[in-house]
C-alpha cells in the first residue's frame, strides 16, 4: 500500500518592505519647509495688504495722539534735537501733512527707512523742517501700508499743501511733478523755502523709478535751529528706493521661530491627529509668518 506524502506547507505572504529609517525625518522636513513656505507667502500678502493697511492706520492713530500732545504742551520737535537738546529718535512724529486736493491728512515721522515709513511718510533727516528756509523733504510709499502718497503724482499745479510742525503751520502751492530725467526746478532765492514729496512710481508693487512734487512755501519762513548734520549725511537705507541691509537679523530669528514652530506641528500631526493639530497650529504659524515676512519687508524698497 502506497503512503502519500503530506502536501507542502502553504507559503506565507511576504512582509512589506519598511520604510527606510531616513523616509520619516525626509518627509516630516519636507512637511515643515511646506508650512514654513506658505506662512511666509500669505505674511508677504498680509503685510502688503490687510494686515499692513491696519497697521499704518494703528500707528497713525496713536502717533497723532502724540503729536497733538507735543504741540498742546510746546514741546514738539523743530529741528533735528528735542526741546530738551537731545538728538531727535528716528521714527518719532515730528509734523503733520495734509492735502486737501487728495483727502490726506498723515502724522510725518522723523526717518525715511523702510520700517519707518510702515507707519507713514517720513522726513528726510538730511533736510530743513517743513517751513524753514532750505528744500524739505518727506518720502512716503505709493502701496504698501496704506500707501499714502499713492496719488500725489496727480495734483494739479497751484494745489495747496499744509504741514504743521512745533513752529506753525507752513503752507506750500505745488509748482511741478518730475520724473527721473526731467529738469531741476529752480534755486531757491535765499530764506526761501521749498517741499519736495517723494513716491516710487511704475506698476503696482513693482517701483521702476522716483516721482517729486515741488511745493514752494507762501507762508511766512520760520528760523532755523542749528543742524548738528549737515545735507548728505544719511545713509543709503534712507534714500528713495533704499532698504534695510540690516534687517536680515530679524528676518532669520523670525524664520528660526518658523521652522520650529511648523517642525512641530509636524510632529503633532503625526501623534495626535490632523483636525486637533491644525486648529492649534494655524494661529500659531500664521502669526510667525506675518512677523518673518513683516521683518522682511524692511529688505524691500522704502517706497514700495
């Protein structure tokens, strides 16, 4: 009798290869440079826009408030010290500009670099106070942060310009717009006094060049307190369409607040679950990213 061998033992389905040890640390990186990349996309909007609009009209709020108080109690600032013979702070509010043609009534501060004039046009330094004898000048941008000086290039000659500092109040008539390349206006007669406003112009947050108005003053001309500094002096950050070199520090701490934060919610994502992580982590990294991408701003175009 013939013994049949028993049939061999079914073979097991093969394990699934792992994932080699280095596959997770690749994509949780890849995950985290995704978050950090679109927080600081929609920062860069935001602070162009939204968020860059509110703050403008927040410091110009608060800096007006300073202002009226300084000229109520006679202490605000007619040349480059204080009251008290300190050197003027950069950023400090030192005028108000008002241009009835346009509706524009803003609080002037002291600086033309980037992040001053985040909060408003600001006061070239190198120059005279507005009434004084001398060319001032105040810069402001033509879009981002409320864009101040977005249609200056479109007063008519003779409209009327109104600057009040610790002095007075200067009044200025608009006598030409020039681009680059055009013709100077005329030297100033001596004790005559002239306002220059400075924007960028070309396309929409793409500056291809500078657009001056000239104002001479038709109001009485004030004194002139002594310069310690002379015309010139300023840095480049603080010429049109300069920027702040200066400001990459910030810009890399706030880009290393970032990255952590989106390494983070990387690795919350894989512990405790997408809905979870998502609503702790939005608020978070949209707040880094405005601040990254706000510190960054400082690299582009003053005039911007």
């Amino acid at each position: 009798m013939t013994v049949l061998a028993p049939p061999p033992p079914a073979l097991a389905a093969p394990e699934p290869a792992a994932d080699p040890p280095a596959a997770a640390p690749r994509v949780a990186f890849a995950g985290a440079a995704l978050c950090v990349l679109a927080a600081l996309l929609l920062g860069f909007a935001a602070n162009l826009t939204v968020v860059g609009h509110l703050q403008h009209a927040r410091d110009q709020r608060t800096a007006y408030d300073d202002l009226r108080a300084q000229l109520a109690m006679g202490t605000a600032p007619v040349g480059q010290t204080t009251f008290d013979g300190k050197p003027l702070d950069v950023g400090a509010p030192m005028a108000l500009l008002r241009i009835p043609a346009l509706g524009t009534k803003q609080v002037v501060f002291e600086g033309t670099a980037s992040g001053v004039l985040r909060s408003g046009p600001g006061h070239r330094r190198d120059t005279p106070f507005p009434g004084q004898a001398g060319t001032s000048q105040i810069m402001g941008r033509a879009w981002g942060y409320g864009g101040p000086f977005n249609d200056i290039a479109r007063l008519p000659i003779g409209s009327v310009i109104r600057v009040t500092t610790g002095q007075s109040t200067a009044e200025y008539r608009v006598t030409g717009i020039r681009r680059d390349g055009d013709p100077l206006p005329a030297v100033l007669a001596a004790g005559k006094g002239r306002l220059t406003l400075v924007t960028a112009t070309g396309g929409a947050y793409t500056p291809s060049g500078v657009v001056r108005v000239d104002a001479d003053l038709v109001s009485e001309t004030q004194p002139s307190p002594p310069r310690p500094r002379r015309a010139g002096w300023i840095e480049d950050a603080e010429k049109p369409l300069g920027s702040e070199s200066g400001a990459w520090l910030s810009v890399y701490l706030w880009s290393q607040a970032l990255l952590a934060a989106a390494l983070l919610t990387v690795w919350l994502h894989r512990r405790w679950g997408r809905w979870q992580t998502w609503i702790t982590a939005v608020p978070v990294l949209a707040a880094l990213g405005i601040a990254a991408s706000g510190a960054a701003t400082c690299l582009l175009p003053n005039l911007l």
